[in-house]
C-alpha cells in the first residue's frame, strides 16, 4: 500500500474537497466546545484555514496561530483570513515552534490521523499550552466508514489499484484518542461523535471535485481513460442520487477535549 503519500499541494482544490467538509463538523464541533471568548488559541495541522476561519468568526479570540507543514495550504490560509487575528507558520505538528504554555487552547481539527507520531503530536500540544487550558482534536472515523469520500476508495479498491492513506489511520478511534488523551496526563477529557451531511449538485460537479482531491486524485490521474470510465459508472451505481440527480454524502468524526492540569 502507498502509505503516508497524500499532499497537500492545492489550497482551492483542498477547499472545495474537505474545507467545505471541515467547516461543517467544525462548527458543531465548536458549539460542543463551547470556548470561552478572548482564548489564545493554537491550530495545529490548519491546513488552508477552514477551520481557522470558524474559530474566527465564532470563538470571538484574543488570537490564532495556525501551523501547517504544507507552505500551499498556508499561502491560501493567509489569504483568507484578516492578518490581526491570525497567523500562519509552517511547522510540524511532532516539534512545536512555541515556548511552553504559549497558548491557553490546542486543537487539532481532521489532523491527527496524519501525525506520524500522534502521541508526541499531542504531548506537544500539551507542552505548549497553559495550565487549565484545553487540548482537543477531532477526525473522521477513517476505521469504521466516517471519511465523507470512503465509498469512493472502496470502488478504487476493488479494481485493484492503490489510495493513499494516511499513516495512523487509527488515531482516528474514539477509543484509541481517548488513550492518548489519558495518556498525555490530560483532565475531564470528554468525548463525543459528530455526524454532517454534504450535497454535491450532480454527478459533474462531484466528479471534478474529487479529481483533484489530495488523498484520490493522484490515483484518478494515474488511470488509463478505460479504467476512469469504468469508475464513473460504478460511483454513478453507489452514489445516493435524489430524483434531480443531487448527491448528499454523510460523514462521521470523533472528537475529543481535555484540561492541562494545574
Ligand atoms: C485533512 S487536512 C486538515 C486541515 C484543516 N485542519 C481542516 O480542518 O481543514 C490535514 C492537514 O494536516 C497537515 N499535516 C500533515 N502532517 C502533519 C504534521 N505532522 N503536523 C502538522 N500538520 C500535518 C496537512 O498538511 C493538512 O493540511
């Protein structure tokens, strides 16, 4: 399998294949949350600033800084987003670029799945942010049918041809988060599970959309004309159509919240 191959090289091509996604959970993510106004907040793996942008428009911060190894997700980040309020450094979510206790909240939105390491990922966040603060992260379930696009790597699949993956797709488990969480010496942790729903106006627009997704589309452009044809007619067979031909997908994230002790 081609592991940990996924990039993140497109912005606008990241934004209308999972910032629209992202902005969705993000939000019911944030009103569980529930986070006191005027925060520090940290967005480790902001990617091209969806979620960033939800913070800043309901979370009322003092700041946030975003840091994201892929320099194209940030450029689109930045243009995005009013530069009083945010900021964006390139940076692995592994080794913090940020003294400790710099932030009094961490969160790691659809991210933790990708960390190679997902334990020093959030021993980082709770290196960096202040005592009584918040560590929380939210991902989709990618082991039991929550990633928004799952259908469409099942029928990849089964013709036999290799997806990306990310490397810890198991980070992803409520279980396995709630671990790291009581792990990383974390207090009041509380969990919950988020499911969004998403429509595509017609097959077209779906099909453009995931041929330049970050995780697929390398994959969809790798294959001869005959094979993508074959995959179009097999999505048009799974996809659920309504009768003006609009495709509504669903998706499911676990999320996960705990307190710095101190
Ligand atoms: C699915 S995107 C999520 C982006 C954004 N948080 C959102 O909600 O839309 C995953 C992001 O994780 C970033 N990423 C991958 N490995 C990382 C690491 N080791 N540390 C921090 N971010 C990482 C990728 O560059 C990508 O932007």
């Amino acid at each position: 399998m081609n592991l940990n191959t996924i990039k993140f090289d497109d912005g606008d091509a990241y934004e209308q294949y999972m910032g629209i996604w992202s902005k969705l959970v993000g939000d019911i993510f944030l009103k569980w949350l529930s986070p006191a106004p005027g925060l520090q907040w940290l967005d480790v793996g902001c990617g091209n600033g969806a979620f960033t942008e939800n913070i800043v428009e309901s979370c009322s911060p003092s700041s946030v800084h975003g840091i994201d190894p892929s320099i194209e997700q940030i450029d689109f980040a930045r243009s995005r987003l009013d530069s009083t309020l945010t900021k964006f450094t390139q940076g692995d979510a592994m080794d913090l670029p940020f003294q400790d206790q710099s932030f009094d909240i961490a969160i790691m939105p659809l991210v933790i799945f990708f960390v190679p390491e997902p334990e020093k990922g959030v021993s980082e966040m709770v290196r960096v942010v202040r005592p009584g603060g918040i560590v929380s992260a939210y991902a989709w379930d990618m082991m039991e049918g929550g990633f928004p696009y799952m259908n469409l790597i099942d029928e990849i699949r089964l013709m036999g041809i290799d997806v990306p993956v990310p490397p810890n797709p198991d980070a992803s488990r409520l279980e396995t988060m709630k671990r790291l969480w009581i792990n990383s010496s974390l207090v009041s942790v509380e969990e919950t599970e988020i499911t969004v729903q998403r429509s595509y106006s017609d097959f077209d627009e779906y099909w453009s959309i995931v041929l330049r997704g970050p995780s697929v589309g390398s994959s969809l452009k790798a294959m001869p004309y005959d094979e993508l044809t074959n995959l179009k007619d097999r999505m048009r067979k799974v996809l659920p159509f309504n009768s003006s031909g609009r495709i509504t997908l669903s998706a499911r994230a676990n999320a996960i919240k705990g307190s710095v002790p101190g």
